[in-house]
C-alpha cells in the first residue's frame, strides 16, 4: 500500500493498493493516517480507539501499562470514570485517553523539575571530579 498526496485536493490523501486500485480519503481520515503514518515512522507506537467504544478494566489497563487491580483503585478514588454494567466495569476509550495524556504530562512536568533541580546543584556538571 502507498500512501502519497492526491494532486486532485491538497487536504485529500490518496491510498494506492497493490491491486492498482486506488481510492480516495475525505480529509478528516486522510489528517488522521498521515498523523498515524508520522508517529509510525518516529518509531512510536499507535493504538486509535474509537471515542464512544468501552472498554474492560484489563484493556484500559492495558492502553495505560498499569495492572488492572492498580486501574480499580483509580477509579474506586474517582481519578479516572467508570460505568458498572452489571459486576463490570466499563471505561470510555476517550476517557482512558484523556487520563493517559494528563498523566504523561504531569510525569514529564516533574521530569522536567528534576531535571532543572540537578542542573541547578551541578548534577550534570560532567566536567567537575568529586
């Protein structure tokens, strides 16, 4: 598959299969593959959910990289929502997201911190010997 920008439209993308059959993208999907296709390529990983989709305890767990017994006790403190269907919990695949995306940038704000911290104490002074 090649994946090239259409000459027709500069917003549309347009996908080429092997087959020799080509079709067209409406720009928003066409915004997001050529989004998809960056990340890929920086080496990064991609998970695209559907917003509305729910999602068990383990597979939010799992989009999080925390245990499932670590995502019940956030969403017993109400940090992150959850519907109960019956005996299961039901998370929204944007609210797993929104979490995510709060949660990385509180840890990269505190890196950042530690990070100017150390420089302030010469912790990366490389050239200084004890």
């Amino acid at each position: 598959m090649l994946v090239s920008r259409s000459t027709k439209q500069p917003e549309s993308v347009q996908i080429v299969l092997v087959s020799g059959e080509s079709v067209e993208l409406p720009s928003v999907l066409s915004d997001v593959m050529l989004r998809v296709a960056q990340l890929v390529a920086e080496g990064r990983h991609v998970t695209v959910l559907a917003d509305e989709k729910l999602l068990s305890t383990q597979d939010a767990a799992e989009i999080l990289v925390v245990s499932r017994q670590y995502l019940v006790r956030l969403i017993d403190r109400g940090e992150i929502g959850a519907e109960k269907v019956g005996t299961h919990r039901l998370l929204r695949a944007n609210d797993v997201e929104a979490f995510k995306t709060a949660r990385d940038a509180k840890r990269l704000a505190a890196l950042d911190r530690l990070t100017t911290i150390s420089e302030e104490l010469g912790g990366y002074d490389l050239g200084a010997k004890p």
